[in-house]
C-alpha cells in the first residue's frame, strides 16, 4: 500500500512539473495586444532641416558659372505682385579671403528687368562716383522711381574681392547699385530670388 502511495505522489509531482515548465512565456488573457487599428498608420517623423539651407523664397543661389560678362533678365512676378514697381529697399553682404555674396533687396515680392555689368565709376547722370575699388560693376533695376528721390547708402567691405559698395540713385526708369572690386574685374553670378524680390551676386577671385 505504501508503494502504491508514493508511486501515486511521484506521479501528481512529475504532472505538476510538466505543467509549469508547459507555461513559461506564455502571456496571460489579461496582458493579450490589442487589436491593430482599422485607421491609417501614423507618417514616419519629419527630419529638422538641415542649417544653411535654400533661401527663403527660392532656390539656392549660385547655380550658373562666374564669368565677367555682363548678366540681364527679364521681369519675374511674385506671388503678391500688387501692380507697384518694386524698389531697391537696401543692400547686404557677406564675405571672407576668397569670395563675396551682395544682396540687393526690393520692396516688392518680384524682381523687374534688371543688367549687372562692368562699367566706369559714374552715377546713373554720368557723373563720377566716390567710390573705392579698381574695377566697378553695376546694377542697374527697372524702376518708378524718379531721378533724384532715391538717396545714396554705401558699405566698406573687408576682406574680399568686393571693396565697396553703394546705391547711386534712379534715372531714366533704372535704380542703381555699383560695386567695386579689388584687383580688377572678377567673375560673378547673378541669382534672381522672389517672395520677397530679391538680386543676389556672388564675386570670387
């Protein structure tokens, strides 16, 4: 009887280890996923952008090959073109040892016919200029201002192939920027921005 005892108890253990081992891993009811979501899958996170990106309004200046011959293109509208001619509101710069990016700004949202060209240090009446520099490039930009009411803004700019440059004023339809160089004529590019309107030259040695 007491065989017959212990052979019952070896049995009911052995049955117990078999189940435990049988259930290891196995999640219960109550931790079960939940069923996937009939909506659609969420987009994948954007990436920040990348610093020193396109500007703003257009693509990244300097597409073209720098040579010193002379640049001209036609009227490009803006997406908020009221009818006004735009007007040059400013210019800007930066530069280092080896290169220079001027920005002519307008006021508007488009950008009118324009030429950048070599020429003599004059204004657009003809007359010389004060300006520093052994070569000098000019901008010219189709306008409404009249000859006289645009006032005269000028930068030094160091260091650089660009030396200085300033707005001479408005005649006969045309605003005016000249730039000069050191050294002589230099290659550049002309880029045309819009939104807002914008020239962007760039000058290398």
């Amino acid at each position: 009887m007491r065989i017959r005892h212990g052979v019952a108890v070896l049995a009911v253990a052995l049955l117990l280890a078999a189940c435990s081992q049988e259930v290891q891993g196995v999640a219960s009811p109550g931790a079960s996923s939940p069923p996937p979501s009939s909506g659609s899958p969420a987009p994948p996170p954007q990436s920040p952008p990348e610093p020193g990106g396109s500007e703003p309004g257009g693509s990244e200046p300097g597409g073209s090959e720098p040579d010193t011959g002379d640049r001209s293109g036609p009227a490009t509208p803006g997406a908020d073109d009221d009818g006004d001619g735009p007007r040059v509101s400013g210019i800007n710069f930066r530069s280092d040892d080896s290169s220079a990016r001027l920005t002519v700004n307008l006021s508007g949202s488009g950008v009118p016919e324009w030429t950048v060209a070599y020429s003599e240090a004059t204004g657009p009446d003809g007359e010389p200029i004060d300006i520093a520099g052994d070569a000098f490039l000019r901008v010219r930009v189709r306008s409404d201002v009249g000859g006289g009411s645009q006032g005269s803004s000028r930068l030094s700019i160091s260091p650089g192939p660009v030396a200085e440059a300033r707005t001479t004023g408005a005649a006969d339809g045309y605003e005016e920027v000249l730039i000069g160089m050191r050294g002589g004529e230099r290659p550049f590019t002309v880029d045309v921005l819009t939104d807002p309107g914008r020239l962007v030259i760039d000058v290398t040695n």
